[in-house]
C-alpha cells in the first residue's frame, strides 16, 4: 500500500475564503444529474486569529471536488479560460482570485453509479445524499469544511411520475409545473449551514404527516417520507418525533427553529441516520416498526435515534464543529442528550446499564485495540474511519462527568451559555468545556480537558479501612497511569455511598446519603467519621468515570450491594463481577468452578424472587455477560480455545443450577403482555427470553418442543425472535422448522429477513461457519444493501468469537472473502467491519499470523480508498508479532 496522506490537527489553518450563499440547481435526468452552482465567495480579510495564526491573504482559491465532470465554470458571469483554473485531485483551483466574486459551476454526476452511497446516490428509484463528512464534493465544488457556513437555496427539477417528491434542507418557497410532465420546487434554509448538513431527496414517496403545537407555542409540521408499503409502519417514529422535541423544549429549553421537518427512511444506507437540517435522512432500521415485525429493541433504538439527529439541530446544526477533529463536540454531546430522552421516557436504570454494557463492550476494546485513539484525535488519514464508539460513546460519557461534576442546574446553565455564545459558529470542544467552566466554577480545560487527548482506558483499584480508635472508614483509590497514553493521572469523579449488611445507608456528614470523591492524582483517600467496620462501600454510582475498576469484595458483600446499593448500575456490576469472578474461575481453577457457581445461583435465585425489582432490571442483573463482553477483562495474550470453553462450562453450570428456579418461573408467570411496545411488557419479554435461553442448554426434545411453542404462540416480534435465538443454541429440528417458518412468513420485510440472517450468524455450533458460508452465497445476501450485508458479517465478528475466531483461521477468511465483495464498492462499510479484526491483537501468534495473511490479501488489492487503507495499516501494525 502506499503512504497515506495524513491530515493533523496541528494544521488547522482558518480559510482564506468565505462564502454567503449558494444557489443550487439539481436536473434530474434518465441516467444523470445536472448539478448548476453559483456561490458567493468572499475573501477573509487578512488578520490575526485568537491564536495569533495570521490568516495569510491567498492568491488562489481551492475548492473540493471529488470525480466531478466539469461542464461549464464562469466567474461573475463570465466563462473561465483554460489558463484561469486548474481541476485535478479532486481539487479545483481558481488562479488570481478577486476579493468577493460570484463562481458559477455546471458539473454532472452519475447518482445511479454512486455504490459508495456517500454523496448523491439513487436506489430503489430514490435520489438520496450523506454529506457528513466529505460527500458534498461528490455533488458540487466547494469549500467543503465545516468551519463554511452559508445559506442555501436549492432548486430540483424533474419528472413528476418518477419524482412526484422533492426535497431540500429548510422551507419550501415555490414549486410549478415546467411540461412534458417535468416539475420544479424551490427550497430555502435560511440558518447558514456547513456543506455536510446539505440534502436532497427525490422519488416516488409516500408521506405521513402531523401538525404540532410545542409548549412554547411554536407550530410545526412533521413529516416521513418512505416507499408506499412501508409507510403505515412510521406510526411509533413519528411520535418519537414529537416526544423528542416536545423534551427538549422542556428538559434543555432549545426549540425548532423553521415550520417544517422531514424524515426521510431509504433502505440502503451506510449508517444509522443523517442529521441534515430539517431533512433528516434515516436508515430504514430506525423508523420502521410494528409490534409484528420490530422487536422491542428496535422500539427502543427507533426512539434514541430520532432523539439523537433531532437534538442535533442545536448540538451539532446550529452550533457546529470547526473542524473534524471535534467530531465529539457533536457527537458526544448529543449522544449525552439522547441517553438523557430514554432515560426520561423510559426506566432510567436499565437505560444507564445498557449504555455502560454498551460502552465496556465496544468502546473499552476499541481502546485497548490498534483502532485505539483518544475522543479528540490528533490525525487521521480518512475522517470516515473516526466515527467510533470513541468519538460517540466515551464522548458522551465525558459529558456525563461535566454533568455529574457541577450537576444538572449548572450543566443547564453551561448549555444556555453555549449556545448564546457560539449560535451560528463551528467551534472547538474547548469552547464548550469553557462555558461548563464559567457556569459551573469547575475548571474543565485544565487537567480535566485531558480526558479528550488521551487513550486508553483509566485503570483504578479501591480498598477501605477502618480504624477502631478514631472510627475513621476510609476508601482509598489507586489510579494506574500506565494504562493510558500518554501516562498521566486525569480527573476521576467517584460518586460513593456506605451501606452497611443489612442495607442501611450511612449519613454523611453534610446530611446526604452519596458523596463525589475527585480522584486527580495517581492516589487519592478519603476518611469519614463515626464510620462502622462492616460498611461497605458503593462504587462508581451510575458508572461515574469510564475506567475499569476494581475493589476486593467478598461475595457477601456483593449479595448486599445487588440488595440493598440505592443504584441500579451498582447492583447491576455486583452481579458482574460476580460473573466474571465466576468465568475466571472457570479459566484458571477448572476444579473450583462449581462451588463458586453455587454462590453464583444462589444470588441470581434471590434477584428472581425479589419483587423490588422490575422484570426489565432482573433479565439485565440475571443474563449472564456474553463472552465478547469478558474478553477485555482478559489479559493479552488470551488462549481463545480455553476462554471458550471455560465460557461454555459457566454457561452450562449456572443453567443446571439455575433450571428449577427458571422452570418454575416460567410454569407460574401469569404476567399479561400486550401486543404492543412498552417498557413494561419489554421488560418483562425480556426476563422471560433470559429463562428460556438458559434452559435450551438443555438438550432434552421437551425443551426444543416447548420452545417451539414458544415461537408459534409469540404475541410479537419480539417472542419470535426471543424464541429463535435460545433454538440457535440447538442444533436440532425444531430450530430448523422455526427458522423456515420465519423465513416464509416474513418474506416481504427485508428488516424481518435481516434479522434471519443476524440470527443465525450468531450460531456458535461447531459447523455454524458453514451454515454461514451458505447464507453468504444466496441470492437474498444483497451485498449492495448496507443492513443486509452487515446482517451477517457484524454478529459474527463482533458477537460470534468462538465462530470469528476459530483456531484454523477460517473465520478470518470467510469474512474477508466476504469484505473482498464490497471493498471496492462501498469502502466505508468495509473499513467499518474491518475494525472487528482488532480484537485478533490480543489472542496467540498462531490467529495473528493467521489473520494477517488474509489481511494482507486484502491489502493488496488494487485501487483500495483511503479509510480502507488506513484500517488495514492499523490492524497491520497491531498485528504484529
Ligand atoms: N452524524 C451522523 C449521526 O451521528 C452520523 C454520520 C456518520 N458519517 C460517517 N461518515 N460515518 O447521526
Ligand atoms: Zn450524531
């Protein structure tokens, strides 16, 4: 591979130019588009910056332009000579520029051919974009950075029977009949937007939509646009819509600011969704639902994700990034903001779990990986390859700290500061951490400010003492620097309380019953008074720092904190680490395993019986962690063959002592579900889903013909496919009549048939590779749709290690046989799953070695984009011997 072209944040240089407005003309023909651009371009005035850069005056302009065919280009009005500008590189460049001048540029693109799906691309009929980060310059010339904000007015014509819709960002200002059956509208987005928020939408639509009235008064209209025959499956997004402005209004007091917003749900698309202004663009996956055909998940990942991209409007839309770099400016922060809408439309404790789950599973092994980088990076080749459970995630959770440290009336305080200060700019996630600073009195650029330029995950070890004489109870806290680079302490909160056996919460002194612990050197301790020697002590209350921690409980002491810790994400980690004292156990004193079982069951015996708790918390405190979600407890170098057995061996043992205490269960659940989504019902689905998927270890024909039942009798899709997943464990007839059976009764929704295919990918029978292998090559694996082909690959890479892993190496190669179908077509799905081989990095020389070479293969592999290239180097080098 050649050297890749890297780009530094130390770089950053404002531009030299800057533009007003743009005036766009999209020609929608048979077999291209005709894109006509005038932007008003003006020249910064030279000056020095708030960094003292001087902002040096530019004789030429460079604009963006990717693959573009240059038609016609005219500066005010008047056509350019051969000599006036130079287009190579995917760079145009204007020679001798004038001070402020009007470009007009006339290029044509192929949306039929665009297979990449970033920029204007057509599918199943409909014209769609996806800016972010770098797809504008697919479509026309420009400056296209987020730090160039410009109105923009944009104008579609085409044919009414092929396009009898036409969308813009912002509000729609005219639209007229052209003849011969061609149309035009005009729309207009008067809020100065960067390029990446730009879209266009056009096609044979079907639409929803609903007229709202806010609290404040303010009038909108909502619409979603879909294909016909799935648009009376938009019924839960759209109320998620308005549940989702309705709380920011309330919760954040940010408002809408135009009269329309759009949804628009196309199927082939490369990521969840598209925040562009006032047209958000979504993958079908996060709007459509109905009881018969989404799980309760997908309810739950419907409503967060519209959360997410309308909260984008103010964190993200109006308020912007001055560069990719603060990617997380955005994106940590409005994932911050949609955790918070499902916390407050939800249960908030199983939300907190199964964000922190989420965060420990992806996020922790990205960081300990060759994909490793801190929430702010400091270079990269491809910016496509840094929207990471990093940048998202572990940003969101150092929002969280903000918010934990200075609490939520200061953080509301920061946010009105925020957007008084920076509405309308792109800005610096030091610009945000400046206004928590001045509201709250914290200082968040200092030391703390290093939790965004550092990688790795904080390691932190806790003991307690007590002392007789004074009653001092103390905690102390042991931070190892060495666990992240560059090595340095950071600014640990630790939300603590005492509870003492039988469950009483010590007082502290200033009358509360939970204390925030800072934790900014390598050591840290804290005493309190009138302490008592068997106080046990609650850490991380609501996971309040993402590092791993550790304190020596005994496993009575854990028994009283999943009773009686006043914290839900701390019962739920006393059940954790109960489990994963249990899988190591297992791994290194085989022997011992059963004993320690037996304590095991018997506190997942009282969670079951304990009627404080709702169904949704018990299925999250019984089901035991998956084995990917153990492995980054594990140290490098992991013999994956014993880690899977010694899996399989807990697996087993807690079934077997748990199978009377889930029989029973499910012999005198009398529970009344509906049929309909609620976290109630999905909660209590979900504990049932956790009994039957611990008794179809069992291999007794009683168990497949009642889970067989199961799946006949489910109310939902949610039974079906609950019912499915403990018959993958199976590998028996019944499984086989189940999936057949799912397979035909669902034919007609692909989202149904995707979840077919993920169901089985995460087969972990020792011949699943080749039932996957055989998935893989039907004609229904539709390699050019994004979900259908993740479908297959992302279980088994990211849920399927026995599977993925497999000592002969032919995980490995099946999926890049697979990734070699797409590579060259749509390279930022393939850099996206190639990211799952960085868990190879820490397992034995033999699967490195093995791993490599198909790498390797792929590596050479002509024409390769840039994210591709910059994936495979990394995972190379992490690859290494
Ligand atoms: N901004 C979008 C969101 O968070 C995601 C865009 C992803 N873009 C990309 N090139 N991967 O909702
Ligand atoms: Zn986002």
């Amino acid at each position: 591979m050649s050297e890749l072209n890297i780009v530094r944040l130390a770089d950053y240089s404002k531009p030299a130019f800057g533009i007003d407005h743009h005036e766009l003309q999209f020609y929608l023909q048979e077999d291209s588009v005709r894109v006509a651009h005038q932007q008003k371009i003006r020249r910064v005035q030279e000056k020095t910056d708030a960094n003292g850069w001087t902002i040096e005056r530019e004789k030429h302009l460079v604009l963006n332009g990717e693959g573009l065919e240059l038609l016609s280009i005219a500066v005010n009005g008047k056509a350019l000579e051969s000599g006036q500008y130079r287009y190579e590189n995917d760079l145009l460049t204007l020679f001798d520029v004038a001070d402020e001048f009007v470009l007009e540029t006339e290029v044509r693109i192929h949306p039929d051919e665009n297979k990449e799906l970033s920029g204007l691309y057509r599918s199943n009929g409909i014209y769609c974009t996806q800016c972010e980060a770098q797809g504008f310059r697919r479509i026309s010339f420009t400056l296209d950075r987020p730090d160039v904000l410009a109105t923009y007015r944009v104008r579609i014509e085409g044919n009414k029977q092929q396009n009898p819709v036409m969308l813009s960002n912002g509000d729609l200002e005219q639209h007229g009949d052209l003849g011969e059956d061609n149309y035009y509208s005009v729309w207009h987005d008067p809020h100065p937007k960067p390029s990446y928020l730009f879209a266009l939408v056009a096609g044979d639509l079907a639409q929803v939509s609903r007229r709202i009235t806010t609290a404040k008064g303010k009038k909108i209209e909502l619409r979603i646009y879909t294909e016909a025959k799935f648009i009376s499956q938009t019924d839960y997004a759209m109320q998620a819509l308005v549940d989702s402005i309705n709380w920011d209004e309330k919760r954040f007091n940010l408002s809408y600011d135009l009269n329309r917003f759009n949804i628009v749900a196309v199927s082939d698309f490369n990521m969840g969704a598209m925040e562009n202004k006032s047209l958000n663009i979504f993958n079908t996956k996060y709007v459509f639902a109905d009881i018969e055909t989404a799980t309760d998940a997908d309810f739950h990942g419907i409503q967060a994700v519209i959360g997410h991209e309308y909260f984008h409007n103010w964190t993200g839309n109006r308020i912007t990034c001055r560069d990719w770099f603060q990617l997380s400016l955005k994106e940590g922060l409005t994932v911050f903001r949609d955790q918070e809408f499902s916390c407050d439309m939800n249960e908030r404790d199983i939300e907190r779990i199964n964000n922190v789950s989420l965060l420990r599973r992806v996020q922790f092994a990205e960081d300990a990986g060759p994909m490793r980088h801190p929430v702010q990076p400091q270079e990269y080749a491809a910016i496509d390859n840094f929207y990471t459970a990093t940048v998202y995630e572990k940003g969101a959770e150092i929002i969280r700290m903000y918010h934990t440290i200075i609490g939520e009336e200061a953080f509301q305080k920061g946010m009105a500061l925020y957007v008084k200060r920076h509405d309308g700019q792109a800005v610096r996630i030091e610009d945000f951490a400046q206004c928590m600073e001045d509201a709250g009195g914290y200082p968040f650029t200092k030391q703390f400010f290093d939790w965004y330029t550092t990688a790795g995950t904080p390691k932190v070890n806790f003991t307690s003492a007590y002392n007789q004489h004074n009653r001092h109870f103390t905690i102390s806290a042991h931070q190892d620097t060495s666990a992240v680079s560059p090595a340095r302490p950071l600014v640990i909160p630790i939300r603590l309380a005492l509870i003492s056996p039988n469950g009483r919460q010590y007082r502290f002194s200033d009358g509360s019953y939970s204390k925030l612990l800072m934790l900014d050197q390598t050591r840290g301790s804290w005493s309190f008074e009138r302490g008592e020697e068997d106080l046990i002590p609650v850490l991380m209350m609501g996971f309040s720092a993402p590092v791993y921690y550790e304190h020596h409980y005994s496993n009575e002491e854990l028994a009283v904190i999943v009773r009686h810790a006043p914290d839900g994400f701390a019962r739920y980690e006393a059940m954790q680490i109960s489990y994963r004292r249990l899988f190591m156990t297992a791994l290194q004193k085989p022997l011992k395993t059963k004993d320690h079982a037996k304590d095991v069951a018997e506190m997942m015996m009282h969670v079951l019986a304990n009627d404080k708790f709702s169904a949704g918390e018990k299925a999250l405190l019984l089901a035991l962690p998956s084995l990917d979600s153990l492995l980054p407890y594990l140290e490098a170098p992991i013999d994956m063959d014993k880690a899977v057995g010694a899996y399989e061996r807990i697996v087993r043992i807690i079934a077997l002592k748990m199978r009377r205490a889930w029989s029973d269960y499910l012999e005198n659940d009398k529970e009344e579900t509906q049929a309909k989504f609620s976290v109630r019902d999905a909660g209590i689905r979900a504990l049932r889903a956790v009994a039957w998927r611990a008794l179809a270890v069992f291999e007794d024909d009683s168990v497949g013909e009642r889970l067989i039942k199961y799946y006949q009798e489910a109310q939902c899709m949610t039974e079906r496919v609950n019912a499915l997943d403990a018959l993958m464990m199976r590998a028996d007839k019944c499984r086989e009549q189940a999936l057949a059976d799912f397979r035909q009764g669902f034919a007609e929704q692909p989202l149904v048939i995707d979840k077919w295919f993920a169901l089985q990918a995460k087969d972990n029978c020792p011949e699943a590779l080749e039932r996957i292998s055989a998935l893989a090559a039907r004609e229904d694996y539709h390699i050019g749709n994004p979900n259908r082909f993740r479908a297959l690959i992302a279980p088994l890479t990211q849920m399927n290690p026995a599977i993925f892993h497999q000592g002969d190496g032919a995980g490995y190669r099946f999926v890049c046989t697979q990734i070699r179908r797409i590579i060259l077509q749509n390279p930022q799905l393939a850099a996206r799953l190639l990211g799952a081989f960085s868990s190879v990095s820490k397992l034995d020389e033999q699967r490195k070695t093995l791993a490599r070479q198909e790498l390797g293969a792929l590596a050479d592999i002509e024409g390769l984009s840039v994210d591709v290239r910059e994936v495979l180097e990394r995972l190379l080098n992490g690859l290494k011997s």
